[in-house]
C-alpha cells in the first residue's frame, strides 16, 4: 500500500510538473510569436487589405504567413436617394477611416505599436455599379450601387450589340442608360469607376483597376487581359450616334492583373487613411479588386473547374471556366479571376436580408418574454430546425425580394410569404423555406451551367454568414446546386483577407510564380476545409421547391404591381 502511495505521489508530481512546463512552453511560444509578429509590423512585412462591402467596411492586417494579426470594421447601409441605392462620399470616407483605426488600434494593444507603414495595401468592393466625375474630378451624380436595378433598356440593348452579356449592374449599363435618359451630367463626364478604384484613385492618384473588378465595368478581352476594343470603338459609334462625343478608352480606369503594382500611397492618400498623421507614404498598393475576386481568393477558387459561393445581402457563384459558353444568357454575368482567367458568375441581387428579417423578429419576440437573446446561438437554434423539416420545406413558399431579381425577371421586389391550406406549417419548414428561398434565383441561374452548358464542377467553396452555423447551409446550399460544398476554415476571414492577400501576392510572390500556385503552395498548403456532399433526399426535396419557387414567381409579380 506505502509502495503504491508513493508511486501515485510521485506520479502527481511529474504531472504537475509536465502542466507547469507545458504552461511554461505555451507561454514562452506566445510571447515568442508576439515578438515575431512585433518584428514583422516594426519592419513592415504585412500587408492589408479592406473591402467595402455592402453592409461593413472591414480591415484586415495579415503577417507573412497569412495569418491575421489585427483587424477593425465599419457597419453601414445603403440608402434610396433620389430613386437609386447610394451610400454618401462623406460615409465613404468616414467609414474607411474608422475601419483603419480600430485595426490600428487592435495592433497598439495587442503589439504596443504603433502603426506607421505596412508592406502593402489593397482595396476592393462592391463590385458594378457607377461613379461618374467631372474634369475637376467631382462626383457628378450620387455613388449608383450594383443593387439598382434602372438600366434595364440599356442592358438590353448593350447586349444585343455586343452580342455579350451586359448586366444592368454594370458600370457601362449605367453610363449608357443616362445616355438614354440623357442626364443633365453626362456632358461632363471626364471618368467612369467603381468604389474600388474610387478609393485607390484617391489614395494614390492612380485611375487603375483589376481585372476582376473592370469585367464588371466593360466585357474583357481575355487574349490581351483588357478592354474588348472592338466593343469599345461599338459603344463609341452608338453614342456618337446619339450626340455625345465621348471616347470610352479614355473614361475608364487602366486595367492591371493581380501580382502588379498599382501605385504608391502618397501623402495625401496617407492623411486620408490615417488622419492622425503617424501612417508614412510610398507604400505600394496591389490593383484594386471586387468582392467577387477576393472570394474566390478567400476560398481558393481560382483555378478551373472550381468555383465559390458568397452568401450575404445578396448571392453570387463564381465558377471558373474551361472554354467559353455556346451562347449569350441574361443570367450569366461573364467576367474573370484577379488574374484574368474567364469566369461565369450568377448573381442574384437578394439572398439573406429576409432570412435575417424574419430571425430579427423571433429575436424580439423572445426578448419580449423576458430572456437575453444571444445572436450566434439564435441563429444555431433556428436554422438548425432546418435539418428537422420535410424535404420540400412542407410546401411553404417565400421570395426574400427586397429589390428587382434580373434573373427572374423582376423590375422590384417585395418579401413575400405564401402557404395554402395544405402546407405544413411548423418552425421547422417555415426555415428551411427561407434557406432554400435564399438560394432560389441562385439556383435558377446555376442550373444554365450545369444543366444547359454542361460546366464541370469539382467543388464548391462556400463563405458568407449562413455558414458560420456549421452543417445547416452547407447541406442546403448542396442539395440546391447537386455539388459537393466545402468550408473552408479562412473562409470566416471574408473579401477583406482575400484582398490582403492579393496585397501580399504582389509583394511576395516568386519570379512567374501564378496566383493559383501562390494559393496552393503557400497560403492554403495547411489549410482544413469541411466538405458536405449533396443528400439524395435532400436534393428531390430542393427540386419539389424550386418548381413551387418558380410557379409561385407570378404570385411575388402580382405582389409588386399591386402593393405599395
């Protein structure tokens, strides 16, 4: 019994021991990595990255391993002015400031730094849209946002003479619709571009663009990875045809492939980020790029035959192409990767504000019976009621429209919920109805790759808040697109990290080494992602819904002419 004793005393002992040094250790590794991570930022081996997207600003310092060291954001909306969603120069301003702040101030904290240079920097956004400036560089109308669907004549025409696709979000959309109109401002136009080059214009004085983000401006001639001259000498023709003198080439930003570089932070541009002056200039800024880019980014999605999903306020897929489609589809934005590479992108302009709508509500309903609402677990409960329903959602039926849907055809939107006497009515078709509706228009376009052109999918990588709730949006999201989904764990890190790795692309890449091979070998060599394959069951229940979903599109039309 005394040897037995001993041995187990002896034994706490060791194990105290092993805790205190393993304790030791991990302190010792932290303390070690903050000084490393202290030495990278003092020498300015960093690189940042912030996105503009549609409801946050957000900022993302990353070290040479790509991991982020600090970060800050911005929340905003946008606002109906004058007929067309716009967010102000002045909130513009202020939320790129604020965003930089908070990282900066996360870095003084969490590093006792403070901030003076990085090793790059780039920008992205929103992508479309339409942001016209006089000669003395003026805004001449209100930022118009990709969410204004006003350019439906123009699309059309455009397309039907350039036998290309032109999408109304689209910046050249917008500029020949107030051609038709024929706007007091488009005599003045001296330049045409998108909030990502907006910001790096005035961060650098350089009018340039990524690729990514200019194929949402004008079709992209992939040989020589810049504008399609001869659509531009088309559109020239057409608008001198209608009196205006304007020469396309000249009022649209240059165009530049991921791994240039795009300008220098001058000291202007480094007031303007940094108002309290400590941020120094010359820093070198990777081209400007949209949220579509710095997806497949963020989910290393950028090599043929995969593509990405970005959920949010709205919805688009991203899948990169191995030749080109057979012929032109309305629903089927054709743009390119940050390097240039043919893209099919589906985009559909509603996606979770209904969703977030509806979980808003059971939020203050519960708040009402006296219990504290914690968001992330709201959001666990409820949506995984979803994995509890009928297959077809139990023939529920919702449109999440807060705006025009191009894809089915909708000038505007109402949100809208339709059950029948029939429909089984529980919480748990009721969210997995508002799921499956979040992807409806989604699916619609996709199933044009899929079904019409034959377009190989090997994956799909999903981001976006429905898959911070593990399982439940993967599962949906499969079985509404019949293709295995991954999340991967970055996928969290969003279009900010996305572009800051882009920043770091440029500065840190070897001599012709690609961008997919940059995302392979170094950023994502170690990176885990969680795939889910599409549930047969699942899949029928999708297809029974998505006819009730397009059946039901007459309903959502009856609801826009009718009701205020």
């Amino acid at each position: 019994m005394y040897v037995q004793k001993f041995i187990l005393k002896l034994s706490i002992k060791k194990a105290n021991s092993f805790i205190k040094k393993s304790a030791v250790r991990e302190v010792t590794n932290v303390i070690s990595n903050r000084l490393s991570i202290g030495e990278a930022i003092n020498k300015g081996e960093t690189s940042l990255g912030i996105e503009f997207g549609s409801t946050r600003i957000k900022a993302v310092l990353i070290d040479h391993s790509f991991q982020t060291i600090a970060s800050g954001s911005y929340e905003w909306e946008n606002q109906l002015k004058d007929g067309f969603w716009t967010y102000s120069l002045e909130d513009i301003i202020k939320g790129l400031q604020d965003a930089y702040r908070e990282m900066k101030q996360e870095v003084q904290q969490n590093y006792g730094i403070t901030l003076q240079t990085v090793g790059s920097i780039g920008f992205s956004a929103m992508m479309h849209g339409y942001m016209a400036f006089d000669e003395q560089d003026q805004l001449l109308v209100p930022f118009r946002t990709w969410r204004n669907a006003t350019t439906g004549k123009a699309a059309k025409e455009l397309t039907d003479v350039f036998k290309f696709n032109i999408p109304e979000r689209w910046s050249i959309a917008h500029l020949y619709q107030a051609i038709l109109n024929k706007e007091e401002h488009v005599p003045q136009i001296r330049f045409v571009t998108t909030l990502a080059g907006y910001i790096h214009w005035l961060l650098t004085g350089n009018k340039a663009l990524g690729v990514g983000d200019a194929s949402g401006m004008f079709p992209i001639d992939e040989s020589i990875g810049n504008y399609n001259e001869s659509m531009i000498q088309q559109f020239d023709e057409l608008i001198a045809g209608k009196g205006y003198s304007l020469k396309t080439s000249d009022l649209l930003p240059k165009v530049y492939v991921a791994g240039e570089q795009a300008g220098l932070l001058t000291e202007a541009g480094a007031k303007i980020l940094d108002p309290s002056l400590q941020l120094q200039a010359g820093i070198p800024l990777s081209p400007p790029e949209g949220d579509a880019g710095t997806g497949m980014v963020a989910t290393n999605s950028v090599r043929k035959r995969t593509g990405n999903v970005s959920v949010g306020t709205s919805v688009f897929a991203m899948i990169v192409l191995e030749k080109e489609l057979s012929k032109v589809y309305p629903e089927i934005d054709m743009v390119t990767t940050p390097d240039g590479s043919p893209v099919g992108m589906v985009h559909a302009n509603n996606c979770s504000s209904d969703l977030n709508a509806w979980l808003g509500l059971f939020r203050e309903f519960y708040e009402a019976m006296g219990q504290k609402a914690e968001a992330d677990k709201l959001y666990s409960v409820l949506l995984n009621k979803a994995l509890e329903a009928d297959p077809d959602a139990g023939g529920l039926l919702s449109y999440g429209y807060f705006s025009g849907e191009n894809i089915t055809g909708l000038e505007e939107g109402r949100p809208l919920f339709v059950r029948s006497p029939e429909s089984k009515f529980n919480l748990a078709n009721f969210m997995r109805t508002h799921l499956f509706s979040a992807f409806g228009a989604l699916k619609i376009g996709m199933d044009i790759l899929t079904k019409e052109e034959n377009v190989a999918i090997d994956s799909i990588l999903g981001h976006g808040g429905i898959f911070k709730t593990p399982v439940v949006g993967q599962r949906m999201m499969a079985a509404s697109l019949n293709v295995p989904v991954s999340v991967m764990s970055t996928a969290g890190e969003g279009g900010a990290w996305g572009m800051a790795i882009l920043a770091s692309y440029m500065m840190n890449k070897n001599q012709e080494e690609s961008l997919e091979d940059f995302l392979d070998q170094k950023v994502f060599k170690d990176v885990k992602g969680e795939e889910i394959h599409p549930d047969a069951t699942d899949i029928k229940g999708f297809e029974t819904f998505i006819e009730r979903y397009k059946k039901g599109l007459a309903i959502e039309q009856s609801a826009v002419d009718n009701l205020v």
